[in-house]
C-alpha cells in the first residue's frame, strides 16, 4: 500500500502487478480446480479507496507520473472491476462459479508501513479494526449461504 515506486520482475508498476496481477494470473490459473467443486468462490479483496482510482491504459504503471497513492487506487479499482468482469463471464459459462470483491475496512497490521504513520499511532489504536474484525468481511463473502445467488457484488 503506497509503495515507493519500483517494479515487479516483468516490468510492472509493484501495487499493480501485487495488488491486481498477481491476483488475476492466480485466479485464471485456479477456476480450472475451482470449476470442479459446485459453489466455488472467489473473493478478491480490494479497499474503499477503488472509489478514487482510475485506470490509465496508457500508462498502466505511471511512468513519468508516478504518485504512490493513485498507485494504490488504480490497483484495487482493478480489483473491482476485475470481478465484476470474472462474474459475467463466469455466468455465461458452465462454471458454478461465484466472485465478489470487499474492502475489510482499515485493519491495524503492516499493511500501512509506506504510508508514514507511526505504527501504534493513537489514530491507528482507535479508529482501525483489529485482524480478527477485519476478517469478517472476508470471511462473510467466502461462506455466507445467503450470497450463493449473488456474484459480481462489491462488500464492505
């Protein structure tokens, strides 16, 4: 999360190629193993902050115009869209095969070491979640039976 900037092996701006291509070149990989159990899911996690994201296709890894922050947007507005995209298709095909996306909230872990806030700040003890609660969200959308006819929807 608002990395300095440097790049994966391949080339790729770090928060996009962590945050989005790492989780879509997994994903593809797994719908094959996933398209054997009926119900399967997948939940990506992405964050609230996708609201203020955009996708430059031209620029997908912000060369020249590198900002740490809209890094981190365009990479979990990817994540949401990506979804979105995953369960259309995934509907037109024999798959039963759900996908949804969540942002879990602002969870107190290591997540925010870029992001120069001290790490146990006041801010941070009483206004973030601890792990086990920003699990929830997560965990909602990988078991509730009540989604099981949902798919592409975005949680928080």
């Amino acid at each position: 999360m608002t990395c300095p900037e440097w790049q994966t092996e391949d080339g790729f701006e770090m928060q996009f190629g962590t945050n989005h291509l790492g989780h879509f070149l997994l994903t593809l990989h797994l719908i094959p193993l996933m398209s054997k159990v009926p119900g399967a899911r997948i939940v990506t996690v992405a964050s609230g902050a996708h609201k203020f994201g955009t996708i430059d296709m031209a620029n997908i890894n912000l060369k020249g115009n590198y900002d740490k922050d809209m890094a981190y947007f365009q990479s979990k507005l990817a994540n949401v869209l990506f979804t979105r995209e995953l369960a259309k298709r995934l509907k037109k095909s024999p798959f039963d095969i759900n996908a949804y996306s969540l942002n879990p909230g602002a969870i107190s872990t290591d997540l925010q070491r870029h992001t120069g806030q001290a790490e146990d700040s006041w801010f941070k003890r009483h206004f973030f979640l601890n792990p086990f609660m920003g699990s929830q969200t997560t965990l909602y959308c990988a078991l509730d039976e009540s989604l099981d006819n949902e798919s592409g929807f975005y949680y928080e």
